[in-house]
C-alpha cells in the first residue's frame, strides 16, 4: 500500500515586503478545495481530530506553532509534527486522524476536499475498524467501474470541463479542435472529425462515400449491431461475414467469395481491441475497388505490423463511449482518415450539410461532438497508453493463471498484433457458460456477453438471414463470456477473478 499521507514542499516566495506561500490544486494537493477552515486559540493540551473520513482529502498547513499529526490507516500508523509552513501534508481518504500536543500559539488551516457532510464522518475508532474490514473483506469484483476513473484523475478531468465552461464555446471550438488534432496525431492519421457517437461515425462516412440503396457493405457476423446498422440506416445492405473462432475477428480468407458487382466497401472490426488482418483484406479492397472502413470503436492504440488501428483503412470509425479504452463521459465518436475530402464531407454532413452558414449543399445531420466531451477526451487521451498497457498485464495475469483448465478456451493472438485487450473474452465449451456465469454472479464477480444474439437472429433483422447460416458466429454467442478487465482492476481483483474461475471449473 502506497502511504496514505505525503509531505509537500509549500511554494515559499520571499519579497522585501514578507513571504508569499502558495497552495495549488493541481501542482501540490492533487484535489481541489471546496472547503477551508483553521485550527487556533487553542487551551493546553488540546485534541482535534479523533475521526476518519470515507472520502474526505485533506491538506493540513501549520502557519504557526506546532502540531502533531497521528494518522492509522489499515496497518500503517504514522506521527507528524508539523511546525514549519513550508512543508504541508496532504491526507488521503480512508484515514483515522488525531491532532494533539498542539502549541499555544498554534494556528493549523485545512483544506478540504468537499464541503461539510456528517455522512462522510467516521467518529469512533472500531466503527472505523470495522469499516475498513467490511472494505477489504468485500471480495466482489464488479465487471466495470466507472467511478474509479474519477477517483484516479477527477481533478484533471474537472478542470477540463472547467474550462470549457468558462470559454463559453459550447458547441464546435477550441476544446473540439485540440482534441481532433490530437487524436488524429495518436492515431498516425491527416485527420480526425468529431461526432456525436460511433455508430454515427460509420454511417456519416457510409454516406460521404455515397453508399445507398442497392449498394453491399461486407460486415462480420460477429460484432456490436451498431457495425450493421451503420450500413441499413443508408439503405445499403450488409453482407455478412463469418468470423474466426478463436478470436472472433472477421474470417478474412472468406471475404472474396463473397465480393459481387454491387459490393462497395468492408468495415472489418478490431473487436476486443485486437486487429484484424488486414494487409490481404486491403489488397484486395485495392483489386475490387472496395473501399475499407475499419471499425476501431474497440481499439483506441492497438497496433497492426505497428501501425495503430483506424490508419491502415480508407477510414475508420471511433466510439469513445464511457466504457471503451478511451471514454468519454457520454456520447461521444469520431472518424479518423488519410482523407482531406472524406473528412471535409463527414464534417459537413454532421452540420446539417452547411457549405456556408445557412447554405445547405446536401441534406445533412446534426452530428457533432461536444467541447466538454472533447476536453474530457483530450485529458484521457494523455493517459491512454498507460492504460492499455494495464489491460496488457491484466490480459497476462489471465492467460498465464488460466491457461491449463479443460473446457476452457484463452482468446488468441495474432503474431502482428499489439492488442488493447477492450474486453476478455473467455470460451466455455457447449452448455456451461451460463451455469457459469450464475456461478460467477454469485460469488461477486461481474461478467459480460459480447454478444449473446449474433446480428443476423436479431428481430430487428427478421427475414434477412436464417439460423445456421453463420456457425461460427452463433457458436461463439452460445461459449464467450467476458471476464472483468479494466485499467482499474488491481492485480489483486484480477487474481481473485483467476482463483474462482479455477475453483468453479475444477
Ligand atoms: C461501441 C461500438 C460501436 C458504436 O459506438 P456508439 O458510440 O455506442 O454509437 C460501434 N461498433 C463497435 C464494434 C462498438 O463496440
């Protein structure tokens, strides 16, 4: 465990006319304050403190005097005397907390990280103790927790909200525009335009390519619908394609077999945030005159041969919806490509099709993505290689602690690819996925299926295809069951989910 309690250095600036000290949120306390308060006239021999807070973080400042700080937390107890106001400490949450042996003339300010709320108060020492057993005895492992991305960089997210707030621009503007450059910079492309989501990036450029009415798009019979229904809403039809079972992706050797006169484009999809190959499935784009839209809505930094995901197609489309590798804190998509006309067309569709302001050219959308989504992007994005790299070694955790049980099967991977591990998608043969499942459920583990009703049985589908017409797709909607992978999982969290899996398969 990390301490719960750090020293810093107050910025001192000493002028002919006295010293200036200075506190601020992001350089020095790590949290902003929304509450000050300070400790003085205080009789001999007096004690504060003697409370813990669940959330509450603080940063204790003696200007003058001297104070002692005794903080316990789990099995870690620290003494502190501060008595310089050059060095403040700044308290974590979770953290029982005594002030004594003030000084006479003591004067303590505190900076605190939320307002007064009694519900954050933990007055007494072994309802503190039990709290924290109940925190660390609770073994459930929830499939995703959005929150903890919050507790891991609030601050900076709030601050970028912040200061689109205060700009005024709310739709379009700066935020939009750093966040397009910066992304389209990660991904190795010329261009990135922001829209609302990802199923609105496929379509805007399924309709920029004039794709319509009589036209075929090649798509995997496994994948979220939204890949398909891209190609229906411009009134195109999806060809569908099975996939491989080992790693679901689009079975690329079946792919010209089924390219006919009316086929226009192919979206293949890095689904789980891993490539799919596609060096032969351009060359052949190349040699049919398709065009390729890859669908990257899972793989924000995976890399194909080296090349990130969403620079190798003619597009791509992203999705930074909450919970993808990079999420925004809604909706929020982009399409990414080499392309200055595509995406100078995609931007003008997704703004009612302006040329000029109250001039249409073609019949557009409102399709745009929001500036506090766009700096929220912006600041993540900072974060997104550390991130991946977490899903990495969780991914290793898995398939080094659960690489020799019958029954069940490890998602594989390619020899070219650097995948970013969106989700884990385990196998489990015929029948025990669900019991499974339950199982898992019932020990406090969260789990997912991507996806339990492959696109071509969905009712919204009727008519189009039958049952049997895509095994591998159907199978794989019957075995997968995705295991809980989030750059927030500890290894602990990750181990514990490898340990119950064991246990329920043995
Ligand atoms: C999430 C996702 C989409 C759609 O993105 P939205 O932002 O939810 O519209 C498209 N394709 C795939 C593969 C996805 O996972």
């Amino acid at each position: 465990m990390h301490e719960p309690v750090r020293l810093l250095d107050v910025q001192v600036i000493p002028g002919d006319f006295g010293s200036l000290g200075v506190l601020e949120a992001s350089k020095h306390m790590g949290f902003e304050a929304r509450r000050v308060y300070f400790l003085t006239d205080l009789p001999e021999g007096a004690r504060r403190g003697a409370h813990a807070h669940k959330t509450l973080k603080q940063c204790f400042v003696c200007l003058r005097g001297s104070v002692t700080l005794e903080i316990t937390k789990g099995d870690f107890r620290s003494v502190l005397e501060l008595n310089d106001y050059r060095r403040a400490a700044v308290l974590e949450s979770g953290c029982w907390l005594d002030l004594r042996s003030f000084s006479k003339d003591a004067l303590v300010l505190v900076l605190a990280s939320r307002e007064y709320d009694e519900s954050d108060y933990i007055r007494d020492f072994s309802e503190f103790r039990l709290w924290e057993q109940g925190r660390a005895a609770d073994p459930a492992v929830p499939y995703l927790d959005l929150k903890r991305t919050d507790e891991e960089i609030g601050l900076e997210l709030r601050q970028s909200i912040d200061s689109v707030l205060s700009s005024g621009w709310y739709i379009g503007g700066p935020a939009v525009a750093e966040f397009e450059r910066s992304f389209a910079s990660y991904c190795g492309a010329a261009e990135a335009v922001g829209v609302a989501n990802g199923l609105q990036a496929l379509f805007l450029v399924l309709r920029a390519w004039g794709i319509g009415p009589g036209d075929e798009v090649l798509v995997p019979a496994h994948t979220f619908i939204a890949t398909a229904l891209a190609v229906t809403e411009v009134g195109a039809t999806p060809v569908l394609v099975d996939v491989e079972e080992d790693t679901g992706l689009l079975d690329v050797s079946l792919v010209a077999a089924l390219v006919g006169p009316r086929t226009k484009a192919i979206i293949p999809v890095h689904l789980y945030g891993h490539p799919v190959d596609l060096d032969p499935l351009v060359e052949l784009a190349r040699r049919r005159n398709l065009l390729v839209l890859e669908d990257a809505a899972q793989a924000h930094g995976a890399r194909y041969k080296g090349r990130r995901c969403g620079s190798i197609g003619d597009a791509a489309a992203f999705s930074f919806y909450p919970t993808k590798n990079l999420g925004a804190v809604g909706d929020a998509g982009a399409v990414v490509t080499h392309d200055a006309a595509l995406a100078a067309k995609v931007r003008q569709l997704g703004n009612y099709g302006a040329s000029r302001k109250y001039l249409y050219a073609v019949e557009g959308t409102n399709s745009r993505l929001d500036p506090i989504q766009a700096a929220v992007l912006s600041a993540k994005l900072r974060h997104l290689d550390d991130w991946n790299g977490r899903r990495s070694e969780h991914a290793a955790r898995y398939l080094a602690g659960l690489s020799d049980i019958a029954g069940l099967q490890l998602p594989a991977t390619r020899a070219w690819a650097d995948p970013v591990w969106h989700v884990f998608p385990i196998r489990v043969a015929d029948g025990r996925r669900d019991a499974l499942d339950e199982a898992l459920l019932a020990r406090g583990i969260g789990t997912n299926i991507h996806y339990p009703v492959p696109v071509h049985l969905q009712p919204c589908y009727a008519g189009r295809w039958e049952e049997g017409q895509f095994p591998i797709a159907e199978k794989l909607s019957k075995t997968l069951l995705s295991l809980p992978l989030n750059p927030t999982h500890t290894p602990g969290e990750i181990d514990r989910v490898i340990e119950i899996v064991r246990e329920l398969l043995r």
